[in-house]
C-alpha cells in the first residue's frame, strides 16, 4: 500500500485587523511566516493600506504599501495619502461598489490584491502559492447590517483568483481554530470554539474523535455575528470621542437650528467607513456644516481627523484604553494629534453598560450554535475561546454563566486560525473541511 504523502499546505487567515499566513509541510507543526519590521519580527501583518504619490522625471506615479509599512508610510507623510484599514468589513457590502484613490476606481478586490501582494513582498520567506494546497479563512457570518454573502465570496474568489489561487479552499474561521486546539485532546469530545475578530464573532460546535491514531472531526453547527472588536471600539468612539467632535450639536439653516447628521459620526466609529470619508463627500460636507455651526470648532477637530488621516492614531487610543479596561476597573483615555486633544476616563462598568446590547446578541448567537447543533450546554466538553475580544470581562462572563471555568480554554495565539488552515490542507480528505 502506498504511503500518503502531504504536500505543502498553506493557510492565510486574512483578518479584519491582522492577517497571518501558516505553513505546513511533512509532518511537523505548522509555521507562521514571519515579517522583518525594523528590530521586531512580527507573525502578523496588520490588515491597512496606505496609498501615495511620487514625482520622478516630472510624472506622479501613484504607490501602495501595506502592513506595518503602510503606517510607517501615513506617520511619514510628507504629501496626499490615503490610508484604509479594516476593509475586510466592505466585503459583504452591496453598498460599497468602489472608492477613488488619486484618480483611479479601486474595487474591494483591488484592496485585497494589493493587499496580498505586499504581504508577499515581506515575507520572509517565498509562500510557494503555485502547487500548494491552500486554505484561505471566512467569517461564518461577514460583517455588516445586512450581509451579501454570496457577493463576499464572488469577491473573494476574484481576488484570490488574481493571486492564481483559484484552487484554494475556503474554511470558517473557527474551524480551522478547532482543528488546530483539538490536536491536544486527550479523549473524544464536543466542543465550542468561539472566535472573536475584528469584524466578526464566529462559533462552531465540532465533535472530535480519534480513529485508528488519526483525528477525525464532524462539524454540528456554525454561526455567526458580525459583532466583535471593532463594535466595541465603536461604542467606545461614539460615548467618548464624537461629543468632542461636535455629535449633538447644531448648525443654523436659515432662521432654524438643525442637529448636524448622526451619519457622519457613525462613520467616525467605524474604521474601514473613517478610511473612506475623504472620498465619499463626508468630508465636503463637515466642511459646509461647519461654516454655519453654533460650535464649529468641534467640527473643526472632525475635520482634522479626516483631513490629517488621524484614524490610526485614534484607533490606537481606543484599543489601549479597551484593553487596560481588560485588567483595570477604569483607563485614562488620551488622544492628541496635530491640534486635536481630547481626554477623559472611562470606569469599567460604564463601558459595559455600552456594549451591553453587542454581548447580548453575542450570546444569543451561542444559543444558536447550540440549538442548530442540538447540543444542550452540558454536552459541551470543551470551549475553546481565541481572539482579543475573548478577554473583554463581559464576554469572559458570557461563557462562566454558561459553561464551568473547568471547560474553558482562552488562547492569545491569534495564530490559530492559520496554523488550522495549513495542518487541514495536509489531511487527505481536506476538502471535506471546506465550507
């Protein structure tokens, strides 16, 4: 009998903050590739953009980066820039057709492909697409109000299909973190694996077995919510950042006072919709508003942030502040960039009663996985918890009141999803994985 060789196997965990690609050769574990960043080699390649112009021989030719590089590139101005982060949360919008970056029309596959193709001009290693199994990661639910799935994928197959990996396969997220985890079981068993994005929070309820020294699994239910990391960061945005920015406040229209749009401020609270505000007539817009506001040097600092593509720095004061509120029962909210200052400080209980409602719907969702699987909570053995999100206390609390401490298992290896892509495409029967 012929021995089963596996080939290379490859799995990108393209993510709505950070992607990572894995390898998987022979038998042995699963490997990140890995990023020269200055003096830091990073396993994630943080998921933005930043696209510019440069003069040579008296022609402007319009330059991309992507990753750490793309910040590098925005905190270096010096020059018109347009920096997107987030844009994984587009993928599923019918609303989102294109963007114009200098001119040109840029579709979300365009995104994506620049995207990869700058990804692959750091690594530090060839990823060797061409004769290797690939196994790209979705969202069991794609982020958004009204998700087009179908139109997600078609996107996705375009893109990828650009890079030559018409071939690949593509799996939900939380299973290839199941696949990963559930190499360290000891006995059969069922389990949850819940997986917090940026974007989405994703659930799979597996049963694990293992026959004749091989692990075999059989996927029960999945499920998914496009509420997670950035959500919260949302409402952190929306209680703390846009009163300072003018949300509440009002503008005189002839001899009546008007409340300026809550759009606009829905947009500051969603990062890949910030990223498109110079382009989508937001930002004209903020600026008539502000030539007749009754406080216009609120908008003023609004229209800054745009102007100044100050997203980054603004995430960056919201992600601290979420994860010191992880460990402390309040954080110091600082942000100060160009002549935009705004400070304040947020008590743990208070950001909880914020995302209340998201937690709820998050355990909703698990009910959901649960009731399509027919599984009741006590036949659940194990529940494996991976993504940031996953060490918020109000979702910490949303599995302990379901599930005993005993069960559950909370991995900040954010590699995961990545590692149990590329160890799926070394199985035989890997396309029984695909969703």
């Amino acid at each position: 009998m012929t021995s089963y060789s596996p080939p290379l196997s490859i799995g990108i965990d393209f993510g709505t903050t950070n992607t990572v690609v894995a390898l998987a050769g022979g038998d042995g574990p699963a490997e990140a590739v890995t990023f020269r960043h200055g003096e830091a080699t990073l396993k994630g390649f943080v998921t933005a953009l930043c696209y510019w112009q440069e003069r040579s021989g008296g022609k402007l030719t319009n330059r991309v980066e992507g990753g750490p590089f793309a910040m590098d590139q925005l905190m270096a101005g010096g020059g018109a820039q347009r920096f997107i982060q987030s844009f994984k949360s587009f993928a599923a919008s019918a609303s989102f057709k294109d963007t114009r970056i200098f001119g040109q029309t840029t579709r979300f596959e365009d995104l994506l492909v620049a995207f990869i193709q700058t990804l692959q001009r750091h690594a530090g290693r060839d990823l060797g697409f061409a004769g290797a199994r690939v196994q790209i990661g979705r969202p069991v639910r794609f982020a958004g109000g009204n998700p087009d799935e179908a139109l997600a994928m078609q996107r996705y197959r375009a893109a990828f299909g650009r890079l030559g990996l018409d071939a690949a396969r593509y799996v939900y997220e939380p299973v290839g973190a199941a696949f990963f985890y559930a190499r360290a079981l000891d006995r059969d068993a069922t389990v949850l694996v819940a997986d917090f994005g940026g974007g989405t929070s994703d659930f799979s309820v597996m049963r694990f077995e293992r026959r004749d020294g091989r692990l075999t699994a059989r996927p029960l239910s999945h499920a998914g919510i496009g509420i997670a990391g950035d959500s919260f960061d949302a409402r952190i945005v929306d209680h703390m950042v846009s009163p300072a920015l003018g949300k509440g406040s009002d503008y005189r229209s002839l001899d009546k006072l008007l409340t300026v749009p809550n759009r606009y401020y829905a947009n500051l609270a969603r990062w890949h919709q910030l990223a498109m505000m110079k382009s989508n007539g937001d930002l004209a817009g903020l600026r008539d508003l502000e030539k007749v506001a009754v406080d216009p040097e609120k908008l003023r600092r609004f229209i800054d942030i745009v102007d100044y593509d100050l997203g980054l720095a603004l995430y960056r004061a919201v992600s601290d502040a979420k994860v010191t509120l992880s460990a402390a029962d309040a954080a110091d909210f600082r942000f100060a960039a160009e002549d935009v200052a705004i400070t304040g400080r947020i008590s743990r209980a208070d950001f909880e009663s914020w995302i209340a409602a998201d937690v709820a719907r998050i355990g909703a969702t698990v009910d959901e996985a649960l009731a399509r699987a027919g599984v009741a909570e006590g036949a659940i053995d194990r529940v494996f918890l991976t993504g940031g999100t996953s060490f918020v206390p109000a979702i910490r609390r949303l599995f302990t009141d379901r599930f005993d401490e005993a069960r559950l298992t909370n991995a900040d290896q954010f590699e995961s999803i990545a590692y149990g892509l590329a160890l799926i495409g070394r199985e035989p029967d890997a396309e029984r994985w695909a969703a």
